[in-house]
C-alpha cells in the first residue's frame, strides 16, 4: 500500500512525561499525524514489544506504526497481534536485507540517510529494499544529541535531488519549516518535540498537517457513479474537485443512462471490480479526502466499507445518494441499512431533506424539524451533518452543519437562486467540501466555501446551454472569468470595480463644506433645515422608485426586499425627519412644503426614467448609491474618519449622524449591494455596462444633493 509519510511523529518517552507515549501516540494521531515511529533506546525488546501492542490498539489503523531499530521486536509483536508496518533502520542498524526479508514485501521500510554515500548505498541495493529515507537533521536539536551536521533547508533540497527514495525531513524540524521543506521536494515531515512535548498534541498534530495540507494540491478520490450528461456524478465531482484546488480520481461503482431530464437505466459492475479499482489506486497513490455519492446497492456500500476499513483515509465525505432530481432511485430500498454502517465512517455527511427523512426513520415536517433529524442522525453515527435545504418550498435555500459531538451547530442561510440549472448540485457540494478539507480547512470553513463556489456556479449554470431539462451547474464559471476565459465578473468584482469607479466622488463628497461641518457640528440651522426638506421631498419619491423595483423584481426574495426597503424610506425615514422638523428646533416648516432645489429634480428625475424604462437591472443600479454611500459615510463618521466623534453628546447632530451608522442600515445596504452585483454578474455584458451608468450617475446626483445646502459654517 503506497503510505502516506506527510506527518510522521518520531516518540521521545522522556518528552511525553506523565501522558505517557501512547497518550501522546493517541492523541497526535487524532489530530492527524499519518505514521507513528517507536523509538526508545534504552528498553528491553520485552518492553518494545508491550509497547508496540498498545500503541498498536491505540492506533487502531488510522496511521501506520513503525519501530525505530527493533526488528526482532517488530516480528514477536506482530506475532502477538500487533498492526507493526515497518521498521525505520539507522546506517548502524540490523541490515535493511533481512528486514525486508523477514517482514515481507508489503512491509514499510526506512532507512536514515544524510550524507552522498548513504545514497551511493542505497543504489547499491535491490529494488524495494528500502521504501523512503529519513534525511537530517534540518536544524540543530537535543533529541538526537550525535547528530550529524544540520542540513538546513537548502541542504535537504539538494539531498533530495540526488535521492532515488522519497525523503522525510527528520531533525528539529518546527511548524515554520512545513511549507519550506513541502516546497524543498520532502514526501513529509518527521517531527519529535513539537508534538511529544505538546500541551495538547490533537491541537499542535492539527496546525502541522493544516499547514503542510495548505502547501499541497490534495488527492482526491470521488467513488460514485457515472452521468454520461456530466452534471452529476462523478463528472460533476470531478469538475468540482479540479475547480477547488484538489487533483482527481475515479473509481466508478454505477453506470446510469441519464441526461438533463432523469435516469432510465443503472448498471451496476461486479462489486469485486469496484475493489480492484479501489485497491489499484490505494496501493500507488496517497488519497488525501474521498467523497462517495451513488453506490447504487447493498453489495457495493458493503465494498466501500471493506476498503475504507483496509486503508482508513484521512477524511471521508459521504453524500448519501439516494433519488436523483429528477425523481429517480439511485439506491436500492434494501441497500438503506447498509448506508448507515457506511455513514459510521464518514467525517461530514450531506443529506438532502428526503434522504435525511429515510436516515431517521421518519417525516420531516419543516426546516426546524430538518435541524433536529441532523442532530439526531449526527448522534447517531458519529459524523457531522449537513442538511441541505435545495428542496425546501419558498425563497430560502438555507443548509446547516450540526456536529453532535462537536457540539457545532452552523447555519448558512441563502436566498434561492432563480435558475433551472440545480442537476448534480449535491454531487458538486460534496465533492468541493471532500477537497477544501483537503486542504486544510475546518468543516465550517470549508461548507462556507464551498457554498459560496456552488451559488457562484449556480447563477452563472443558464450560461451553458445543456440539455432541456434541469441542466448542470457551471463548475467553472469563477476560473474561466477569473482566468480571462470568460468576461463576466463575479459579484465581488462588480462591487471592487464601481465602487473604485466612483473614488473621486466620493472623495469630492467627503470635502463638501458641508459634510465637514455636519461632522464637527459647526453646521448652521439654516443650511441643515433645507438639507432636511429636500431629503424628505427625494424620500417620498424614492420610496415610489423603490416601489416599482419590488414591482419588477425576478425573484419573491428580491421583491420582499425593495417593498420593505421602500417601507423603511417613506415611514422611518420620514418619522426621523418629523422628529427634526419641530418647533422645538426652532423649525416649524411641513415636511413637503419646501420647493425643490434643482439638485434634488435632477437626481428624482434620473430615477424615475430609469424606473419608467421597464428595466428591473438598470433600476437598482441607480437606487444603489443612496444606500451604499450613506451607510459608508455614516460608518467612517461614526469611527472618526473626519477627526470629531459624533457620539459626543455635545455634538448637535449626534442623534441624526447616528442613524447613517444603524446597523440595520448597514445589513440592508449589503443585502443590496449583493442583489445588484448578483444581477449584474449574471447580466449580459451591454446590460451590465447599462448598469455601471445608471449606477455611476447616481453618484454623481448624491455629490450635488449634498453640495446644494452651500457654504454653512457658523461662527467662522
Ligand atoms: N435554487 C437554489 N439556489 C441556491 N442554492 C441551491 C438551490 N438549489 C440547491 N441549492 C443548494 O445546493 C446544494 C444541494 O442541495 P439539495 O438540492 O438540497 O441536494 P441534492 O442536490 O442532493 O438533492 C445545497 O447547498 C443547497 O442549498
Ligand atoms: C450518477 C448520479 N449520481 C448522483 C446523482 C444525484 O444528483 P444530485 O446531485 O442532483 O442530487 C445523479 N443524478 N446521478
Ligand atoms: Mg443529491
């Protein structure tokens, strides 16, 4: 079996101190060391072999163990039941000839080596005898008191040029040296004090193997069936491993006959050849992550179970596939228990509201309901869950992650996108979430990422045009743009690059005499009243303009949005002008009496041909500035951008400056600034230009309305 050295602990007993070795052992292993050397050097083989037993227990097959030296100690323990692969041998030691000879050909086999006629030995040896080198050490160090010269990093890269054996870095190595050593060509890292002397080893085990992940592409594995449409499937997990940074492999359990509009034949191969496949790909390469999908049956979940047993991957993502979006079943009825010995043996576990209903055993009557099945199932079989809420009715597609164990429990809520385009959207999700953990992500991170490359991929799905069913989603719709293949921005490109168009009015408005004045409070009354009636005269009509959007808007969520907005803007707004505009203040003028200024005709008239033109895009491009610039100057005032607090309960304009900063202002500015850029970003490339001067022209208006009040200073 090809083995996976990535992150190798070397144990040091008087480090371990009170924990004791196979605590430490335990627990490192927990946190994703990949291989276990014992070294002692100064007990009995008696005692090595006791060791080894309960290192062996301890391990219980999620990493390999070897013994540093004891050959005849490995053998009388693997005698007496203990999973020993190897024996890591010094140039002093027994010779690597008998030990191949005694473990056998499957045995791991390592042999330290740091100068060039180590090297010149190992040619010298019959092909197989050794499996890897351990080269250092890299940095001086006090486990290894004799230790020859430190190689440094650079001293490594130039052995492992010249080595015919992958290479371990062993010697003083420090988390800083994971990415150096990764990029210096080493197959993994051996570390002795970092972990052994650890506080908590899971927790100093996870940021080496996080780090060296990070510095690494990710082999991934997708075991699943095949969608000739390439939507779904293993094509789909393919396209979505490749579009989240991981390499990818197939081993096909199921063909299926399939297109855009459903399924109509399964044929499912010999299950034995399914484990031919599994095993050819175990035995040469490292498999970082798997994601399962469509097992099609009993015999073939039994399958999968037997590999993972025999080569425990480091992590396993299993999408319990069950019916197809089109309504077809991908798995036999009879096959449903099997799943839940497979699900035993998952990390992460992506239901969606049917399957999870068929997992617990029950219906599911609403989205809360669907939380606590997760929880209950997560419980269950040991695994996180993720609920998936693509089926729910209404304007919400929301999913949630529940670690029982964990104690997690994650909500990513998410307006539905309006699209056709949703075959193979769990096969994709999965697949992404197999190889962002793959890379070194936590399962919260990586579901939030890859729920964000899914929605990029499902708003930009109509672009391709396949099939005439329920078409795929476009798995690389974010690289080719990204990449110049395409020249549609994503959402976030659209924001950077009109709010960068719109810099210099920004910074014209930020110099207005009266914006400095309103921010140190030396505004007179006069300039700041009429300020306030022509702001209630253009809310009236914005409220009128946010109207028409909610009228014209494409989705029940967008519509929901412009219609509370418009709400917000006739009622709140102008409740807080009320507030200003009493005799109290001095002020005794109606809200709409005042006449208004020219500034504030052309920006209403701006809006109102942009929302009698009919076209919804261009709309709430020209809406956005009034939203987005406000709660921008409002924040920057509020953190002191213009050298005066207006928090100060001197300050005369406190209460009104304080509500350009309300937060719930701010949450709708963003949810607006997503509604326009998503528009935009799935917007035909004339359309999206529309949009960037609709949207840039309302700046420009926002700038005059607020140099309008004039020169206002009071005492100066
Ligand atoms: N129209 C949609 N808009 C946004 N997200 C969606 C949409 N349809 C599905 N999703 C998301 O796609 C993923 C797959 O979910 P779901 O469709 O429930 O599962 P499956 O594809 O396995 O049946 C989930 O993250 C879900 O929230
Ligand atoms: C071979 C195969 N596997 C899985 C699915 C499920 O598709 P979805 O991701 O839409 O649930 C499918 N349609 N075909
Ligand atoms: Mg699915």
């Amino acid at each position: 079996m090809s083995a996976d050295l990535s992150l190798y602990l070397v144990t040091d007993a008087a480090l371990c101190g009170p924990r004791g070795v196979v605590d430490t052992v335990r627990q490192a292993v927990d946190g994703g060391v990949r291989i276990v050397q014992l070294r002692e050097k100064h007990a009995s083989d008696g005692e090595v072999v006791e060791q080894l037993l309960a290192l062996s227990a301890a391990i219980d097959g999620r990493a390999l163990l070897v013994v540093n030296d004891r050959l005849d100690a490995a053998l009388e323990a693997r005698r007496r039941g203990a999973r020993v692969d190897g024996v890591h041998l010094g140039q002093g030691d027994a010779s690597v000839l008998r030990a191949r000879q005694e473990l056998g050909p499957d045995a791991l086999i390592g042999l330290t080596a740091n100068a060039p006629e180590h090297l010149a030995a190992v040619r010298a040896l019959p092909v197989g005898t050794v499996d890897y080198l351990g080269v250092g050490v890299i940095r001086p160090t006090l486990t290894k008191p004799d230790h020859p010269p430190a190689l440094g990093i650079e001293g490594f890269r130039e052995f492992v040029a010249e080595s015919p054996l992958p290479c371990v870095a062993i010697g003083g190595v420090g988390i800083d040296d994971t990415e150096p050593l990764r990029a210096a060509g080493a197959v993994g890292i051996a570390v002795v004090s970092a972990l052994c002397a650890a506080d908590d080893p899971a927790a100093a085990a996870r940021d080496f193997r996080r780090r060296w992940q990070m510095a690494s592409v990710p082999r991934v594995l997708t075991i699943a069936g095949s969608d000739p449409s390439g939507g779904a499937g293993i094509q789909a997990d393919l396209k979505s491993i490749a579009a989240n940074g991981g390499y990818g492999m197939a081993a096909i359990a199921a063909l299926t006959v399939q297109n855009t509009r459903g399924v109509s034949a399964i044929h499912v191969p010999p299950a034995a050849f399914l484990r031919q496949q599994l095993d050819a790909l175990s035995d040469d390469i490292v498999v970082d992550a798997v994601k399962i999908g469509m097992l099609a049956d009993a015999e073939v979940v039994r399958t999968v179970i037997g590999w993972l047993d025999a080569v425990h991957p480091p992590i396993v993502v299993v999408d319990p596939v069950m019916v197809a979006t089109s309504g077809d079943r991908l798995l036999d009825t009879a096959a449903e228990s099997a799943l839940r010995a497979l699900l035993e043996r998952a990390d992460v576990v992506t239901p969606n509201l049917a399957e999870l209903a068929v997992l617990v055993g029950r219906n599911i009557a609403d989205w809360s309901d669907a939380l606590a099945a997760a929880e209950e199932l997560s419980a269950q079989v040991g695994a996180a869950v993720l609920v998936k809420g693509g089926h729910l009715e209404g304007a919400d597609a929301p999913d949630a992650l529940i670690d029982a164990a964990a104690g997690i429990r994650q909500d990513y809520p998410g307006a539905r996108i309006d699209t056709a385009n949703t075959h193979g959207t769990g096969c994709s999700l999965s697949s992404a979430i197999a190889t962002l953990l793959a890379r070194g992500q936590d399962p919260v991170q990586a579901v939030s990422a890859a729920r964000a490359w899914l929605r990029e991929s499902l708003r930009a799905g109509g672009a391709l045009d396949v099939g005439r069913g329920h078409g795929p989603i476009h798995h690389f719709a974010g690289l080719w743009t990204r990449g110049g293949l395409t020249t549609r921005p994503t959402a976030a490109e659209v924001a950077a690059e009109w709010w960068d168009d719109i810099r210099e009015t920004r910074d014209e408005i930020d110099a207005l005499p009266f914006i400095r004045a309103l921010a140190d409070g030396t505004l007179r009354q006069e300039p700041f009243v009429f300020y306030l009636a022509q702001d209630a005269l253009y809310l009236r009509e914005y409220a009128r303009v946010l109207a028409e959007a909610a009228r014209l808007a494409p989705t029940a969520a967008e519509q929901a949005f412009w219609a509370q907005s418009a709400h917000g803007s006739i009622v709140g707004e102008l409740e807080l002008h009320a507030s200003w505009l009493t005799p109290a203040q001095g002020v005794t003028a109606a809200t709409f009496s005042a006449v208004p200024a020219p500034a504030t005709v052309a920006y209403l008239d701006h809006l109102r041909a942009t929302a009698f033109d009919g076209r919804y895009p261009e709309l709430i491009a020209a809406i956005l500035p009034c939203f987005w610039l406000y709660t921008d100057l409002g924040e920057r005032l509020r953190d002191g951008a213009f050298g005066t607090l207006p928090q100060d309960p001197e300050h005369p304009y406190a209460s009104w400056l304080a509500t350009y900063a309300d937060p719930a202002f701010a949450e709708a500015t963003a949810q607006a600034i997503v509604h326009v850029t998503e528009a935009a970003a799935g917007a035909d490339d004339e359309t999206r230009a529309r949009m960037r001067r609709a949207f840039t022209l309302s700046s420009t208006h926002e700038r005059a309305f607020f140099a309008a009040p004039g020169s206002t200073h009071a005492a100066t």
